[in-house]
C-alpha cells in the first residue's frame, strides 16, 4: 500500500505535468503546421483508446459464467462488435453490452 504522502505527491507532479503537456501544445500551436495527413492520423486516435482500455478488461477478467468457459466478456465484446458494425451508434452498442453481461450473469446465479 502506498502511504498517503506519496499518493499525493504523485498526483501532483502528474497534474502539473499533464497541465505544462497541454498548455505548451496550446501555446505553440499557432507556430506549429501540422499537414492534413498528420490531422487525419491523429484523427484515429479516440477509435484507437477505447479499444486498447476494453480489451485487457475483456481478456484477463477471471469469468463466472461456467458454460461460457469463464469467458464471457469476450463472448459480449465479439458480439457488440457485431452490433456496432450494424448499428453505426456508440449508444446502442454500449447498452447492448451492459444489458447482455448483466442478463448473462444473472442468469447463471439464478
């Protein structure tokens, strides 16, 4: 356990590290000239986060469900990848998701 001080102290340095990081962009961001093919590619960036926060969430939660083989985030990330390639809306895939892994486990307790 990391005592409180450091805790803190972490924080901080990482706050104002995060605010010289942003404000420095916003500062010289009227001398810098990005081309539109740079603009294209930091474009990606967003669609690229989400998945690198759900997958390890997915791959490495130790399951419950037992007939899904203790695997059923993956079993939802497949299937709302699905829904999400049809549905086109972040809103429907993201419920879609929730309400299945709730029902799924739920199910199994019953």
């Amino acid at each position: 356990m990391i005592q409180a001080e450091y805790f803190w102290l972490n924080t901080f340095l990482l706050a104002v590290g995060t605010l010289l990081i942003r404000s420095s962009i916003l500062m010289f961001s009227s001398k810098i000239i990005i081309s539109d093919r740079l603009k294209e590619i930091f474009s990606f960036i967003p669609s690229a986060v989400l998945p690198a926060l759900a997958a390890p969430m997915a791959f490495y939660h130790p399951g419950t469900v037992d007939w899904l083989f203790n695997k059923e985030r993956v079993v939802i990330l497949l299937l709302a990848t699905v829904v999400a390639y049809f549905s086109k809306k972040m809103t429907t895939t993201l419920l879609f998701g929730l309400v299945f892994l709730y029902l799924i486990t739920q199910i199994t307790y019953s």
